[in-house]
C-alpha cells in the first residue's frame, strides 16, 4: 500500500512538473502576437488547455488514479506541438504554408525550457502509463 502511495505522488509530482514549466514558458508567449496567429494561436489554446488538464490531473492522481492518468496523456499530447514549434518553427512553417509576419532566421532553434518541457511531458507520459497498468 505504501509504494501505491509512493508511486502516486510521483504521479503527482511529474504533473506538478509539466504544469509548472509550461506556465512559465507560456507567460513569455501569451503578452505576445504568438497567441493570436493563425497557427501559433491554437497551438496557444492547445498548450493552455493541456495546463488545465495537468492541473486538474494532479489532485484526481490521489483518488482516481487511472482517471489521472488518462487525463494526463491527453494533457502532454495537447502541450507537445507548443513546445516543438518553439524548437523547430521551419519544419512547422514548411508543412503549414501561409504568410507569417517574422522571417524565418534558422529552421531550428534551441530553447532549453522547451527541452526541459518535452523532458517532463515524456516523464509524465511514463509514469501516467505506469499509473494506468498498475491499478
């Protein structure tokens, strides 16, 4: 019983984790044009709402575990296109074809948030998965 609760809150935690680099990362992109493009404005929408899933998430991690992790894997798939148009915007603007308002500089950009960003969603996608086969 011990390890099922320790196991949940690292549940939790890798929740807590997601949420909380995503929200300082989307805070650098929501004061700016970014959230009102036609292609960066729901890729903004996407990434915020798969904040609220974490968030709802982690208290559900103590009482519905499978719920959580569930609800988890949607959130890290919703936040991923966010984070890898930040890394790569060329391959995005190649695929998606438009008019953009910046010029492209380089195809690909390092942004260590965004990595670290992508670390946590496949750590949470891995203990969401493990919290799924488990119960």
């Amino acid at each position: 019983m011990q390890e099922l609760s320790k196991e949940k809150a690292m549940q939790a935690v890798g929740y807590l984790a997601c949420l909380v680099l995503l929200w300082i990362h989307l805070d650098d992109y929501g004061a700016s044009e970014f959230s009102g493009g036609a292609l960066t404005g729901p890729l903004f929408r996407m990434a915020d709402s798969g904040g609220l899933l974490f968030l709802l998430a982690l208290p559900l991690t103590f009482f519905l575990r499978r719920v959580a992790a569930a609800i988890g894997l949607v959130a890290g798939f919703l936040c991923l296109p966010f984070y890898l148009y930040i890394l790569m915007p060329g391959p995005y603007r190649w695929v998606f074809k438009g008019e953009y308002k910046a010029p492209l500089d380089r195809p690909f950009h390092w942004d260590a948030w965004a990595v670290l960003g992508i670390f946590s969603l496949i750590g949470a996608a891995i203990l969401s998965i493990r919290g799924h086969s488990k119960v």
